[in-house]
C-alpha cells in the first residue's frame, strides 16, 4: 500500500495537468495543433539533445538504446500485423506508432526516480534514446503511412527536427563539447515545459473525443501489445540473459530498468504526432489517457510481485 500511495503521489501532477487541458479545451479557444506544433518543432528537440548530450555512454550501456530500438520496431511491426483487418488506415498506423513506443520520458523517470532511486535516472535516459530514434524514424513512417505516400512519409520525417537534434547530441557528447554555464542553466528548463505542454495536450484532445472516439476494441488492441506482449518478452529476455547471454552481468539495476520500460503505459507523444498528422488524435488521446490510468495499478503490482521473482 505504501509503494501505491508513494507512485500515484509522484502521479499526481500529469493527471491535474491533463485534467487542465480538458477544462481549457471545453471552456477556451486552445490551439491542438499549435501545442503539438510546439512540441515537436521547439521542446521536443531541446530536450532530446541535451538529454544525448548530458549522459555518459559505456560499452555495456550503449546496448540499452540499441536493444530498445530493436524491441520498438518488433513490437510495431507486430501490431500493424495483428490489426491488418482494421478499416481505418489511420488508426492502423496510431496503433502500430503506440505499440512499439512507451511513455518513458515524463512518465519512465518519475516512476525511476520513486522505485529505484536517483542511480536509475541515467539508465533510463539511455533507454529512452531507443525509444526516440524508433518515434522519429520506423514510429513515424508508420503513423504517416496511414495518410501519406511512403516519398511524403520520407519528407515529412526529414523536416522532424528531432532527428537532427539527437545527432548532434551524440556528436556533443562524444566530442565533450562545452555549451556553457548560460546553456547549463536554462536548457534544463525546457524538460518541464515538455511535461507541461504533453500533458495538457493529452487532456485537450480529450475534450474534443465523442463517444464514437471511446471504442474498447483500441483498448484491447493496444493493451494487448503494451501490457501483455511487452511484458511478457521482456521477462523472456531477462531470463535468458541471467542464464546464456550475459549481455548486462547480471547488473540488478538494469534488469530493474528494463522491466519498467517493459510495463510503462502508451506514450503521450501518440498524441502528439496523430495531432500532427491529423491521423485520430481523438482516438489516440483516449487510449493514451486510459492506459496511463491503467498503470497507476498495473505497474505497483508488476514491479511488487512478478520482478522480485525474476531478478
């Protein structure tokens, strides 16, 4: 009960902030499409850079984001197969986008920080770069496929600043370029305003869903892959890798960390980037907003009864 009370306190500001969103989406002309426009072209890309920027890479811990990219693009692949019959296009691709992704960057960390402690933060940084490149590249073309010709899919990942951002970070962080204490200062910053506006975007998109928007059928489809299959191939990996591969020494820490990305809900950015390509934000915001309320539960129990029994 503690470990409960503890998680949904760190919780509790997303969901005041979503909540907000609704509010200002019924009550006041909010702009969907400039918030996701801000995210995308302006605060995305400041946090992913000087996320790639600020964090050490080792041998060991640059499998992290290679292994996760790996994972997403499975884990994508796998659900465009399994919802090949569904009559939207759109909402084929949302659910192939939400399937190989995880809300792990303002959802993972706070959760980290709580379970684990403040060593966890740098590891889950390293995992989230996988999830990124996944977003901005295969995550992409997947959710533009379902409204645009594979060549526009191509210009429109091309114009995504978020590629450019995380290549330069690498190039920073491998060079030990110096940004200066005027950048160490006030980049940070941009973290929040990153929260801030995901969640509130969340909760806007909420306001303008319908009943025709709340289907259960995308929560079966879309649970199934993040809370069952994700899971359940993580252990897989886990296990085996305790027993044959080796790959991470038997570092506890990391196997905590991995099995975390593994049950974290649907990612906001979902949202974001349906909003962008105008392909179901309404559908894509009400997945989004129920698993995150799955989670509240979903993940104390996970983390309080199934890892203790494999790490």
């Amino acid at each position: 009960m503690t470990l409960f009370l503890e998680f949904v306190s760190k919780l509790t500001p997303i969901y005041i902030l979503i909540a907000a969103g609704y509010v200002m989406g019924k009550r006041l002309p909010v702009n969907r499409d400039t918030i996701s426009s801000l995210l995308i072209y302006l605060i995305a890309p400041v946090v992913i850079f000087n996320s790639v920027y600020t964090t050490e890479l080792t041998k060991q811990t640059a499998l992290l984001p290679v292994l996760f990219f790996f994972l997403c693009c499975t884990m994508a692949f796998f659900a465009y197969w399994m919802n090949r019959n569904m009559k939207s296009s759109a909402m084929r691709g949302v659910l192939a986008f939400a399937g190989g992704s995880g809300n792990t960057g303002y959802f993972g960390l706070p959760v980290a920080l709580a379970l684990f402690g403040e060593h966890a933060v740098g590891l889950v940084v390293l995992c989230v770069f996988g999830f990124i490149v996944y977003e901005t590249t295969v995550g992409f073309m997947l959710i533009a496929h379902g409204k645009y010709t594979i060549k526009e899919s191509l210009m429109k990942l091309l114009s995504l600043p978020v590629v450019y951002a995380f290549l330069l970070g690498v190039v920073a962080q491998v060079t030990h370029f110096y940004m200066g204490s005027v950048y160490q200062g006030f980049v940070p910053n941009f973290r929040g305003a990153y929260v801030l506006l995901g969640s509130l975007l969340i909760g806007v998109a909420l306001s303008e869903m319908n009943r025709s928007h709340a289907e259960v059928s995308l929560l079966v489809r879309s649970f199934f892959v993040r809370f069952v299959v994700w899971p359940s191939a993580m252990i897989v990996f886990i296990v085996l890798d305790q027993s044959k591969f080796g790959l991470f020494s038997g570092r506890t820490d990391i196997y905590q960390v991995l099995f975390l990305m593994s049950i974290v809900p649907l990612a906001a950015n979902t949202v974001a980037y349906a909003t962008f390509l105008k392909s179901e934000p309404e559908r894509a915001a009400f997945i989004v907003f129920v698993s995150t309320i799955f989670a509240i539960v979903f993940i104390p129990l996970m983390t309080s009864f199934v890892l203790p029994a494999i790490v």
